[in-house]
C-alpha cells in the first residue's frame, strides 16, 4: 500500500511483475496529496489515510471499493493543519492522527468490536476481495 501526491492511495501486489497494481484508491472531488495511509492491524479489509487538506478517510473494503466509507473534511470555507500521520492501536478500535500544527486526534471507530482476531479468517477476507476469482 502506498500513498502519493497524485492524490490516491494504491495497493500493489509485487508478486504479479507484469501487473502490479491492484487497485487505485481516490475519493470524489479529492484533490489534495495522501500523506500517509496505513493498514489496520487486526482487521484485514480496513485502511486509514490522511492528506495535505487535513482530510482523513477511512475505508473498508469489505463494505465499498470505490469510495471510502468515513470521510473527515474541512468545510469549503475552512482550513484545518495538514494531516501527516495516521496509525491505528494494535489492539483497540481507535484511530491516531498528527498534524502540521502539533495536534493529536483520537478517534474512536465504533462496529468494530466484534471482528474476528483470526489471521486467517482475516487472510481470507481479504483474499475474497482483491482477487474474487482467487489466489
């Protein structure tokens, strides 16, 4: 996974040399440089990225490929500090952000308590949903 100035947020798979690139991840009237992106530890579908605009989208594949399902923005008329850093905890469903201002935001992702903690389960959820004919 990484993220970009081109405004998007890519996952790759490095095994496929003559294709690599799975998917292309940008929202809808998004026009600000992805800043950082991370995966969430313990649940296989869902990533987090923050951008330039002090925006932070969340998103879970196993719900919508297209478009994030969470997406924090400033009001058209507002500006916020750019966003530089998203890490999500290992063990509890909240989020971190940092911004250029100094500050740290704790968010708290509620309907994701019940996820199974299974590697495999989790391995497989996520198989099903970047390669649908398989493997």
């Amino acid at each position: 996974m990484t993220c970009s100035a081109d405004w998007s947020c890519k996952l790759w798979n490095l095994k496929q040399w003559e294709k690599p690139l799975l998917y292309n991840f940008q929202s809808l009237e998004f026009y600000s440089e992805v800043m950082d992106v991370e995966w969430c530890p313990y649940i296989s579908t869902v990533f987090a990225s923050v951008a330039k605009d002090g925006r932070l989208e969340l998103w879970d594949l196993e719900h919508n490929t297209m478009d994030s399902c969470i997406d924090l923005k400033p009001a058209q008329d507002e500006e916020w500090p750019s966003k530089n850093v998203v890490k999500f905890s290992k063990e509890n469903p909240v989020l971190y952000t940092g911004d250029a201002a100094g500050h740290l935001d704790v968010y708290r992702l509620y309907g994701y308590d019940d996820y199974s903690r299974d590697r495999d389960v989790q391995r497989e959820k996520l198989i099903k949903i970047i390669s649908p004919a398989g493997y």
